[in-house]
C-alpha cells in the first residue's frame, strides 16, 4: 500500500503530532478520550490525510492545538510546556506513534482511533517505546486488522 506522502515529512508529522498530544494530554491535563475527539473533529487529521504540506511541515504541534481549539487561549500553557525541560513520554509518543501507523498504512487516522483509541497507545507506551517503531506500528495494526 503506498505512504500517504513522502516519508522525508514523516519526523515532522510524527514530531508535531507528538508535541500536540503532550501539550493536551500532559500539560492541559484532557483526559485521553477528550483529546482524540478534539483530534479527530478539527482539521488536522483530514489535512494530513490529503498531504496538506502546511499540516505536514508547516505547523509546529503548538499550532495545531491552536486550530483545534480555537476558542481557548492556550499561551500559558504554551509557555509552560517550552519552558519544561523535554523528555518524550507516554503522550509524545503516542502521537509519535500514531503519525508513523497512519503515514505506513495509508488509512485514516478515524479508522485507527476507532480501533486502537488513545487510551490504548497510551497503555502500550511502557511495553512499545523502546521498540523500533516499525514493530510498534506491527502490534498496533494487528490488533486494528483483527477487529
């Protein structure tokens, strides 16, 4: 099955739907299933999908959050994230990890998260980081085939 886009935008996809997801689940505390629903109804599932390059490359994680919470001034917590030393935990990488399943498998971020909900890349965190993340996307696409 061919990639959605070229795979020289992947680390920014995967960064900034990493940073996206830490500053919602960690630094703005919405639980797993508030923040994949907030996901899944903006625009940024859809523009990656399509191979928007503003949402491949364009956009920092930080950005997005803005557009998919428009209403919500979300400078402070921003600012509180940039200024926190960075260490990649459970909810980078599950953005991280989600990016690189949709841009392999050439399918909708919707399809995954019905499947495998955050919840759940969150839960496989502990067991999957360390692995190489072609064997994370394996594990995560075996569980959604099976469904």
């Amino acid at each position: 099955m061919a990639c959605t886009y070229d795979e020289m935008y992947l680390s920014d996809v995967q960064k900034n739907l990493g940073f996206f997801f830490q500053l919602l689940l960690h630094n703005m505390e919405f639980s797993p299933k508030e923040a994949q629903k907030i996901f899944l109804n903006s625009t940024i599932p859809g523009q990656i999908e399509i191979a928007n390059p503003d949402f491949l490359c364009g956009k920092s994680g930080y950005e997005l959050a803005m557009l998919a919470l428009p209403k919500m001034d979300l400078s402070k917590a921003i600012k509180e994230s940039i200024q926190e030393p960075f260490y990649p935990q459970a909810e980078y990488w599950t953005g991280f990890a989600l990016a690189f399943c949709q841009w392999k498998n050439n399918i909708s971020f919707a399809t995954i998260l019905e499947h495998y909900p955050i919840e759940q890349f969150l839960q496989s965190y502990r067991l999957l980081h360390e692995a190489d993340i072609t064997k994370a996307e394996e594990i995560i696409m075996e569980k959604i085939n099976e469904k």
